[in-house]
C-alpha cells in the first residue's frame, strides 16, 4: 500500500514537472498554466527537512521575480506607490547600518586607549539586528551585518584576544522565529515577538565566504547581481564615496558653540549620480533561508566600509575597504508583485507580468498589500468602453481568480455608443454634434478588424451582438415614431417604450439601489475654498519671510497632516527602530557584567549616538533632520563619567536630495547637541518631546514586550555556538500606533543666524519614546527619538470622508456627485490635485478619449475655480451620463415633450 501510494504520488510529480503551458492546473479548465504556477510549484517542492540536500538552484528563484527595486539615485525622482513600501524599507534599513557602522569603524580608529573600548561590542551589533526586526514586523524578516574574513577587531574578549587582532568571521543576524511552542506562550499563538540572533560566523559549515557555503552564493557574492562586496576587490573611487560632516557640541543647557568641534570625512556605500552605474544596495534573487529562518526570502544588502588595516603606525598601507555587508531581509510571500501585462522592453516587466486574467476590453491595475497570492489587481474598462449596469467600480481580481468559465465572461465592458470630442476651454468642439445612426461602412469594419489583437474572438462577438441589439432598438423607435402621430400621449408613450428594461436591479433583489448617493458623496463648497486658501498660505511663507509671522501662523491645523502616518510610514520606522534600538540596549547591558572571557559592552557614548542620527538622515531622502533626544540626566557620559543634565545629538540635511548631482551631497551633512538650542527652542519643550514624556513616564502600560535569544561562538575561532549566559533577554519598547506625530509647521531660522541648523521648510516631526530601568530596577522613560520629514511629499485626501476623520481636506473634491465618485491618487505632493473623478455604476464616460476613462482632478479643480470667477469654463460638462444614453445634448424629443409641456402649463395658469 505504501509503494503504490509513492507511485501516485512520483507519478503526480513528473506530471506537473513535464506540463506544457497549456494544461489548466487551477480550478477550472479556463485558467491555464503561466509562470505563477510555475514558480508555485518549485516552492512547493523545497521544505526545512530537504532544503540541505537540494542543489544551490533549486534554493533560488528567477532574477526577475522581484520588481520595481528600489535604486537609491532614481528614488527621490519617482512617485513611491504603497505597494513597494516594504522593499523602500528594506533598501534604507540596510544603507541606515551600512552608513552607520562605516561612520563608527572609521570615527574611532586611531587610538588604543580612547578609541578601541568605545567601539560598538557584541551586544551593540546583538541589539541592533534585533532592533531591525521588531520595529518593522510585517516589513522585515531579518536583519544582520556579516564581517569578512579577518576584518572584525572585537573589544569584547580583552583576556584572550590581543589588541589589534581579530576574529576569523563574525556575522551577527537576526530573524522572526514562531513562538508557539515557547514554554512562556501559554495561549499557543504565534505574537511575531520572538526573535533569535545567531552569529553565523560559528558553528559547523561556518565559512559563509567560502564559495561551497550556500550562503555565499545568495547574499555574499552574487556577480551576476552585482553583489560582489566582500572580498574587496573593486579599484573605482566612485565605488567608495567620501562625506564630510560637521559636529556642534553645547557649552551647556541653551548655549551652542559657533565653531565646530569635529570636521572630518568618512568613506562610506556609493552615492551614485542619476547617470552612474554604482548603486549602495543591491537586492538577491528570491532565495529559501535553509536552517534559520526556512521561508523564502528576499535580501537587501549594502556594503560597510573602514580604513585596513586598524591602528597601523604605517599609514601609507591604509586605504578604505569593504569590511563587511549590512543584509535586510523580507518574507517574499509579502512582497507585492505586479500581475500586469507589461510590454517586452518595458523596465516595469517581470517574471509575472501577464498573469493577470483581465478581459481584452479592458486595463489591468496592480493593488498593494496582497503579497505573493493571485488576485492582487482590478480590470478597468478600457477608454470608450463602460461597466455592465450590475458592475459597481472596477472587476476585482480575486473575484475573476473565482470565477467559472459562463461566469468569467460576464468581466467584459460595452462599448460606449455616441462618443463626444474632447473638452477645450470653450466646452465641446464643434464636430461633436449628434450623428444620424447608419449602416456600417467598409472602413468601420476595416478598423474594427485592425482592433481584432485587443480582443479574443468570442469577446468580440458578444460585443459585436450588443452593439447590434443597441442599432434594432433604435431603428424600432424611430419606425414607430414615424408612423404615429406626434402628439403628446403619444410622444410620451414612444419614449417611456424605448426607457423601459427587462432587467433586475440590486433593488429589486433587496440590495442598494445604483444610484443611492450616500453622505460620502458630497462636496462642500466652504471646504474647498478652505482648502485653497491653506494650499496657498503655505506657498506664501519663504525661509525669507517667515521671521515675521507669528509661531501660531507657522502651524497648520493637525487635520492638515491626514494621512501622515500613512505616507511616511517608511521614515517613521527609522525613529522607531532607533527607540527599539536604545530600549533594548538600556534594559539589557550592564558595563560591570563579565561573562567569562566574554565582557558586556560599555555605556552608549556621543560617537556612537551621533552616528545613529546621522544614519537616519543619510540612508532616507525623505529624512530632513533627525535625533535622539534624552531626558532630563537620563544620559550617562563615559567620558565624564557622569549624568549630564540633558543630551540630544541630532543631524541635519541641509541640501536637496531633489537633485541627482553628487557634488551637493558631499558637505550637506552637520550635527549639533539640541541640548545647547536656545531656551525658546528647547527640544524638551516641544510638543513631541512633552506629550510623549506626559504619557510614558508615569505609567508604561501599554508597552510591547519582546524576546530575544541570542546564541554565541564558544570559542574565538567559532568552532560551536551556544546560548548566550542571559538567555533569554527580554525588552520593553513601543510600537508604531504609540509614535506622536506633530502638527505640520514651518521649521524657521527666525534670527537668520547662520550657526543656526533649520529645515527652513514645512515639516513633519514624528517621535516614539525609549525606556530603560532606573537604579531601582524599574521602567522609566528615558528620553524620545525622532525624524522631521518635508511636508510637501504628504499626498492630500480630497474625497468625501467619515465624521470622525480628522481629514481637513475631505470633501473638498469637486467632482459631480451624482455620476461620479472620487478616488484619491498617490503623487507626492502637497497640493489639490491628487484625485480623480470615476463613473458611478450605471455611468459612462461620454466623451472619445484614448487615454483616460476619468476625469483628472487637477482638470475638474480649474475648472471649478473658473467656474466660481464666472470666467469661460466647462465644469458642467465634467459629468459622466446614463449608460443607456446617446449623448449629453437634448434630442429633439426631449425638446419637443419641453416645449408641449411648457405650453400646457402656459395653458392652465391662463385658466
């Protein structure tokens, strides 16, 4: 019994490896084979328990299945869609690591006794990874820096490793792990808490830099992906930029110094112009995690730089290489792929371009949050085409993914009959009169031949039936209204005649009517105008004139930064991973802890923090400024020894990244102690630091627990690992719903003082508290971090609203209600522009356009605007009609049955 069950199952297995592309493998005979189904299979085919047996090819998927990667000199030049927040992600969080530990490797390598003991040790890489992952649950699998070989100069084994040695490999990484087995889970439910730290440089099989490691081939050194980083082997300059940058220390409490205390440069990943070839990061091919984490993975990785080698009296031997590479991670089941067909040279095609299953009449969109599942798209009707009366919006893909084969034919659009011209300023072009119906000519079906490739025969033919049944029973009427009179009653009779349908509407099945306009339907006119005027206030205000506003007039209302925590999500997960960060590493290390040869890392010092804030600055565009920012005498200097009465080192980029000139990056970079920022600005002062002090440090309920395990080499050479001596450890830190984001306000340099850092901007600050344990053991809120981000890259939300949405915007999208309903669309700009306005189910787009079934919201705003100035203007002509209609001019009936009517009533008030 058992043989024959192998049998079947062998062959299954040979039947589904050697299907051709015509087999339908889904669950009707309609929904044929494609590249989905084929990567599904070879997935399938790899688990935890064979994965070590399988060849380094039968790991990976194609290079091309991941799409849209993020390019670190095309992004501030693109709009970033929802659907690759999760990659935006991955990208900065390995350049955050990469810029930081090239900063501190370079920062402190000079001197034996200053400089060595205050280098990052193992808990700091320990906490950092750890850090990486449980900011970004959902974002991020894993997170880890791996050292070539011999360039790692631990200070962590004092006793039985000599100065300026070094350890053979050292690869901190840290990954999700399932917790419902833990003895600790008492309800047996996975929390996405539990993260365990493995150094992969020990153990058995530990080379990863060997070129048998499977490892190697995936993240390490990947040539045909550019990801060749270690060993370094690369001679351009370009390959290794240099950045200067700028330290201000405070004097004391609200008093800075006017020079810099530090000017230095630091080598650090490529900045690449918009033409160059060199890009920081570079991400893997899809790969299967075998041993750790046994999910297929996606990877991020990024190179760290340090001058070799260390602390060397010889200094014309020293030159800046790549010591190691900074590796982000991503569940590729969660990624986002785009089931759209693309054309053959677009930049945009993938492996899973045209997998989507939308009809021939109509456009294929992508939608985000679906990850790696069918269905993840919506199938608009093409322009000139229209919704069936029962369709209400766009097909949806999984509804279609669902369908049988009689019911995936009713996913077709109807042509839309009696098309107008275009729009122009002075309303409808004079060819778009109303045409007297005909018989097809040759050159109709001439063109209707040549548009045969965007339709399969049966499609066309159901169409070709419609449009038919559409000529009979206008050729009926017209019969009928010849050969009666043309009196009233009649008249009227023809008309309701040719009105009425042998069709069942969601009314009549108990449903919503189509055309019930609920209260999101709606446009105020005082919103709108509400709206401008802000639009326009904050254009008005220069870095020239702001000194003579008032601090109330440079705040905008807290509605006006709707959508923040949507748009910026990416930025703030850098602030929140650094309050992960500092709460793991505060509730976790102690100096005076030695652990046999193994000794705890020393207290956080300035370079350290520093490098932290200009990490944050460095690896995001969309980052202005960022900080951490301590509490009163939570910070313990090192080098003073002592608690200082506040801390809170913070960076700025002062230059645009708007521009792909690598020339302007390079002295764009400065950093400043807040603590010495004038009592008018104390950073303890701010809102963001106040409120969130006011919540948390009185009570630290509510906070998330996690759970790290960390596991450590026994010995130096890595021959075994075991767990750490405090294993597990535990911290408490937030999570993104307890972040405190600001009012929008313009961030003003009021005194024009030149030693002054401002934004000079319209900004956004958003801030997450950190927490450490006092002398007496318990929780205490040690200070906040945070990140300003430019407000001009929030999109703004017009469409109608709920109530209870602090929206300011909402409602204020003038589009015609009746036929049309709005729909926000992501550009990146603080402007009222960013909607469009859709045909309502039952409607159609009137008029002959091939480009657009919509009517765009920056074109409907004008035209409003023109509207009220009583100027020429066409807004009323911004409408979609009746599907049933033939045009949005009066027919002669119509005017008829007005003028009869009209005449009546003349009639009856004379009487």
């Amino acid at each position: 019994m058992g043989l024959a069950r192998v049998a079947i199952v062998t062959l299954g297995a040979i039947f589904v490896l050697f299907g051709t592309g015509g087999i339908a493998i889904g669950p009707y005979r309609w929904m044929t084979r494609d590249n989905f189904d084929a990567v599904m299979e070879k997935m399938d085919t790899v688990n935890e328990f064979n994965c070590k047996e399988m060849s380094s090819e039968s790991l990976r998927l194609p290079a091309n299945s991941v799409g849209q990667r993020p390019k670190f000199n095309v992004l501030p030049q693109i709009v970033i869609f929802p659907n690759r927040t999760n990659l935006i992600h991955m990208h900065n969080m390995a350049l955050n690591r990469a810029y930081f530990y090239s900063y501190i490797l370079q920062r402190l390598n000079e001197s034996q006794v200053t400089d060595f003991p205050m280098l990052p040790g193992m808990l700091y890489y320990y906490m950092g990874a750890s850090a990486d992952v449980s900011s970004g649950v959902g974002l991020m699998n894993g997170s880890g820096v791996l050292f070539d070989t011999h360039t790692q100069y631990a200070n962590w084994y004092p006793t039985i490793l000599l100065f300026n040695n070094t350890l053979p490999l050292f690869g901190p990484k840290a990954f999700l792990v399932d917790d419902f087995q833990d003895p600790v889970n008492w309800l047996r439910e996975p929390t996405n808490n539990t993260i365990r730290v493995d150094d992969l440089g020990s153990g058995p099989g530990h080379n990863y830099t060997a070129s048998w490691h499977p490892l190697n081939s995936m993240v390490v050194r990947d040539v045909p992906n550019q990801i060749d980083f270690i060993p370094d082997l690369r001679t351009d300059y370009r390959a290794k930029h240099q950045y200067d940058y700028l330290i201000y220390n405070a004097t004391r409490v609200g008093e800075m110094e006017r020079m810099p205390n530090i000017k230095r440069q630091f080598f650090g990943p490529p900045s690449p112009g918009i033409s160059e070839p060199y890009q920081p990061v570079y991400f893997t091919r899809p790969y299967f995690d075998c041993g750790r984490s046994n999910k297929w993975i996606v990877s991020a990785v990024a190179p760290v730089i340090d001058f070799m080698v260390r602390y060397s009296i010889e200094t014309k031997l020293r030159r800046p290489q790549y010591v190691a590479i900074t590796v982000t991670d991503l569940d590729f089941l969660r990624i986002d792929f785009d089931p759209c067909d693309r054309s053959v040279d677009s930049p945009d095609r993938t492996y899973f371009s045209g997998v989507a299953r939308c009809r021939s009449t109509t456009l294929c969109e992508p939608l985000p949050g679906h990850g790696y599942q069918r269905g993840g798209y919506v199938c608009h009707c093409r322009p000139g085409y229209r919704y069936p009366y029962w369709q209400n919006g766009p097909f949806l893909g999984r509804d279609i993914e669902q369908a049988s084969e009689a019911e995936a034919d009713q996913f077709e659009c109807i042509p839309v009959e009696w098309k107008l011209q275009r729009l122009t300023e002075r309303g409808i072009t004079p060819n778009s009169k109303r045409r007297r119906r005909r018989k097809r000519s040759l050159d109709e079906t001439k063109e209707l031949v040549h548009l045969m490739h965007l339709y399969n025969a049966s499609a066309m033919a159901e169409l070709r039936s419609k449009v038919a049944e559409h000529d009979r029973r206008d050729r009926e009427l017209k019969r009928a209204q010849k050969a009666g009179s043309y009196g009233l009653g009649s008249l009227v009779k023809g008309l309701l005649s040719r009105a009425a349908r042998s069709i069942s509407t969601p009314a009549d099945m108990g449903g919503q009517n189509v055309h019930y306009l609920g209260r999101l339907a709606t446009f105020d006119a005082d919103r709108f105008k509400a709206a401008t005027q802000l639009i326009s206030f904050t254009a008005s205000v220069t870095p020239e004139n702001c000194a003579a506003k008032t601090p109330q007039q440079l705040e905008l209302p807290g509605e006006a930064g709707y959508g923040a925590d949507t748009s910026f999500q990416v930025q703030a997960r850098s602030a929140l991973r650094l309050a992960h960060f500092l709460s793991a590493f505060s509730q976790n290390v102690n100096p005076d802890e030695v652990y046999g040869p193994f000794y705890s890392d020393k207290h956080l010092n300035r370079d350290q923090l520093f490098g932290e804030a200009f990490a944050n600055v460095m690896s995001d565009g969309w980052i202005r400024s960022a900080g951490i920012y301590y509490d009163r005498e939570a910070f313990w200097d090192p080098l003073l020894k002592r608690r200082i009465e506040y801390f809170g080192p913070t960076a700025f980029k002062l230059a645009s990244d708007d521009t792909g000139d690598q020339k302007q990056r390079q002295l764009s970079f400065v950093a400043e102690d807040a603590a010495g920022w004038p009592l008018e600005r104390a950073y303890f002062e701010r809102d963001w630091f106040r409120i969130l002090k006011q919540r948390w440090a009185s009570n630290t309920y509510g906070l998330e627990t996690f759970v790290n395990k960390p596991y450590v080499r026994t010995d130096l050479n890595g021959t075994g690992s075991k767990p750490f001596q405090r294993y597990p450890l535990y911290y408490r830190a937030p999570r993104f719903a307890d972040m405190y984001w600001s009012k929008p306000y313009f961030d003003c340099n009021r005194n024009r003082d030149p030693n002054s850092r401002h934004v000079n901007d319209w900004v956004i600050t958003v801030a997450a508290p950190f927490f450490g344990y006092s002398e007496q053991r318990s929780l205490q809120f040690l200070g906040v971090t945070a990140v300003t981000v430019r407000l001009d890259k929030l999109d703004i939300n017009q469409c109608p609203g709920n109530f209870y949405e602090a929206n300011y915007f909402k409602n204020s999208a003038p589009c015609h209600f009746e036929s049309s309903y709005c729909v926000p669309v992501i550009q990146n700009k603080f402007q009222l522009e960013n909607y469009k306005c859709e045909c309502r189910q039952g409607f159609e787009y009137p008029y002959n356009d091939i480009s657009i079934w919509f009517f765009a919201g920056g074109t409907v705003s004008s035209q409003y605007e023109r509207a009220q100035r009583n100027e020429t203007n066409y807004y009323r002509m911004l409408k979609c009609r009746e599907g049933a209609g033939s045009t949005l001019l009066p027919s002669r009936g119509s005017i008829l049955v007005a003028m009869l009517v009209g005449v009546l009533v003349a009639n009856l008030s004379r009487d």
